[in-house]
C-alpha cells in the first residue's frame, strides 16, 4: 500500500542558466551585499536541511515555526538544535528569514516556504529569495521571490565560488566536499521514498531520479546526473539490502573518486544510518571514522576524518539478548493513531547508549516505518536497565534494540528484539 507523506522532503537540486554575479571591479558597498547573498543563500540551505532532519527525526512532518529549530538545551520538537539562534530568530547577515508552515493535515505539516529579503533592499542585499520542500533556491532581484522565479545557478552564482574561496586547493576538493553533500543528498531522499511509498528504501539509485527520464520508476527526489551515479568526479555505488516481504530496510552507499587524486582525494561511505564515513587509501566501509557535519574534513592532511563516536575505555557493545535481561523498566509504545490508519507494521531498528546508571543515554535511527520511529523514541528513552559491570566496575553500554509494531496486538505493540541487529 502506499502511503502519501504531504509533500515528501524533497532535496532535488534544480539547476538552470541564471545571471552570474561578477566579482570583478565591484565598490566595498557591492561587495558587502554580495557577501550578504552568499551568507542568505547559504542560510536557506541549512534551513531546508534542518527541516528534512526535523522531519525524519520527530515524525510529524515539517515544523510549525522557524524557531522550532533553534538551540535551546537538549533536543525536542519546539527546540530541535539544528540552526543557530540568530538564524532561528529571522535575521541574519542584513536578510530577513521568513517560514511559512503549511496547512497541518492528520497532526504533520506537509510543507513550507522560505523567502530571504533584504533588510535593506539596495543597502544589505540586492536579491530576494525563495526556497521550499523541493531544496530549490530561486531568486528575484526587484520583488520578494516566488516558486515561480528561476533557480540560482549552483555552479556560477554562489556555491562554487565560496567553496573555492573557504578551502584552497582547487576542485579536487570541491569534489571531495560535493560527494558528501550528495551522500547526504540521497540519505534524505531514500527517506523520503520510504514515506512516500511505504515499501522501504529504493532497490536501485535511479528510483530515485527524475521522472523525465525513461526509466518508469522515477520519485524525482534527486537529480538526474546523482541518479546515473556520477557527478563531480565521483562515482556512486548504491547496494539495497535484501528484501523482507517486499520491502528494503537497509541500503548501503559507496562514493569513490573516478580518477583517484586527480578527481578527488577521498572515498566515502554511508547508510541508512545517515552517517557519512570516510577513508583516505581505499573503499570506505562502516569501521572508518565518521566525517563531522560540521567541521573541515581535513583534506590534503594525513590520516582519516575525526570520528565523532570513539569508543573509550570504560564503554562496551554488549548485545540485545544481555542488555533485555537486564531492563527493569520498559514502557510501551503508543501506536501513532495515523500508522494505524494506514495501516503501516513493521520495527524500528536503534542503536542505544546505556548510561551507567542505567538510563538512556542517547539513541540512533538505523532503520524504520518513518511513522512509527517518534513513538519508538518516545517509548525507549524511558527505559532503564541495571548497571552492566566490567571488573566490578559500572560502564557505559551500546546495545541495539528493535522496537515491533503488528496490527494484531494494537494494545502491546513494541516488544524489546531478542536479536541484536545491525546495518548491513
């Protein structure tokens, strides 16, 4: 059956022919402003990432305000940690930031939209912009923006020319960093997908491409260049897992440079997971460190990308069936009222950090119904388990656990896995 999510979280890069704005001979006023555009349309990009996040994250769509995205202590619905506060608030770098959440349906927001003016039209920015769901950025120089206006030219306008201006060197390395851009690309795609059409992640990369091209399956959540599995000097290698009754629930993603050294330096690798992970000498694989989101990757440097999830020396993987003997505190999940309208079944696959008290410390999506993660989440961190011990001594745990949820037993839908399971 398939399931419509509103207006899916689209991440298509549209790109077509827009005028370039030249660097040459401009005034200090000039440069102010363009630097002010660059800083905007950079902005609605973390906006429109921030919001597919949110999404995938909470389970109830978009969210309703801008400032449900700010940093305000640990994360939560109305305070999710994925935008800075200034941006948050609705102004940053001389643009106005205004969100417009669309109609809720059935408790989830299906869509927004996003307009970028000026504070000063002529003085702190000369373009207006304009960005929604589909992650397009279009722009209007003499009037607020519309989906109507065109898309900004990815490769002239802005983003090639920052790239080239924050990291030196040259494209190899605006290929290393656009090939993790586009892992991170197809990872929310391959999300989406799944809440579209309710029967897992793609079984092939091209599924997820425009419905221009001949291919019949089409979901148009990725470009066309990105869905042939070649772009920017890298090739993309897309492997479903094997499907249970018809549905992939896991996927795994390979990028490696098409000419190693001369089209890019690193190889990459992510899954459903959304972590993305990289290796400087060979094909990455899920045991490389993590690639940080936030941070230089560090190309040309020796050695790999910083892993954001280093294992200390008091910190364990202990499997499902030793931690579930373990818990002497479960509470059970509550059956999203609209998964249960639709029918949707199936488990939710985390990945758990056991403090050493006992309690929930944090956990990780692998894999699951999108509608029925916020439930298992909810459920989960309420959990507590006895100490686990090492030499006497109290440690910290990672465990995995799956959460089920069947139709037939609507009262007791999420019993703890006795498998320990994880990505492929």
């Amino acid at each position: 059956m398939r399931i419509l999510f509103g207006a899916f979280l689209l991440v298509n890069l549209v790109c077509c022919p827009a005028p370039v704005i030249q660097a040459q001979d401009e005034t200090d006023a000039q440069k102010h402003m363009r630097a002010n555009e660059i800083s905007a349309v950079r902005s609605l990009r973390t906006i429109n990432a921030a919001c597919v996040t949110y999404s995938a994250t909470y389970g109830i769509g978009y969210p309703s305000a801008l400032g449900y995205l700010r940093a305000s202590g640990p994360p939560s619905r109305t305070a999710a940690s994925l935008i800075d506060d200034a941006l948050a608030a609705g102004e940053k770098d001389g643009y106005r930031f205004t969100y417009t959440p669309g109609t809720p349906f059935a408790g989830t927001v299906p869509a927004y939209i996003v307009r970028a003016d000026p504070v000063g039209p002529g003085e702190t920015g000369r373009r207006h912009f304009f960005t929604d769901p589909s992650g397009v950025i279009r722009w209007n120089d003499s009037a607020p923006a519309e989906e109507t206006d065109p898309p900004i030219d990815e490769l002239n306008d802005y983003k090639r020319e920052r790239l080239r201006e924050s990291k030196p060197g040259g494209e190899v390395e605006i290929n290393d960093e656009k090939a993790v851009d586009s892992l991170r690309i197809i990872n929310a795609a391959c999300i989406a997908f799944a809440a579209a059409y309710g029967a897992g992640f793609p079984a092939e990369l091209r599924e997820l491409g425009p419905s221009q091209t001949t291919y019949v399956h089409a979901a148009n959540l990725i470009d066309e260049i990105l869905a042939n599995g070649t772009k920017n000097g890298y090739v993309f290698v897309y492997n479903p897992g094997k499907p249970y009754q018809g549905v992939v629930a896991t996927y795994t993603i390979t990028a490696d440079p098409a000419e190693p050294i001369q089209t890019g330096h690193w190889h990459f690798f992510t899954d459903q997971s959304g972590v993305v992970r990289g290796n400087a000498m060979a094909t990455a694989s899920a045991s490389d460190p993590e690639v940080p989101r936030k941070s230089d990757l560090g190309f040309g440097a020796a050695g790999a990308p910083s892993s954001a999830g280093t294992t200390g020396p008091h910190r364990i993987r202990v499997s499902a069936a030793v931690t579930q003997a373990k818990l002497v505190k479960r509470v059970a999940p509550i059956y999203p009222p609209l998964a249960r309208q639709a029918k949707i079944t199936g488990t939710v696959h985390l990945r758990a950090i056991i403090s050493t008290d006992g309690k929930i410390a944090s956990l990780e999506v692998i894999s699951g119904p999108p509608l029925l993660i916020q439930s298992a989440l909810d459920a989960v961190r309420q959990w507590e388990y006895k100490p686990t011990l090492l030499l006497g001594e109290p440690v910290i745990v990672e465990t995995f656990i799956d959460v089920q949820y069947a139709l037939g037993n609507p009262s007791n839908p999420g019993a703890p896995s006795d498998t320990n399971p994880k990505p492929e």
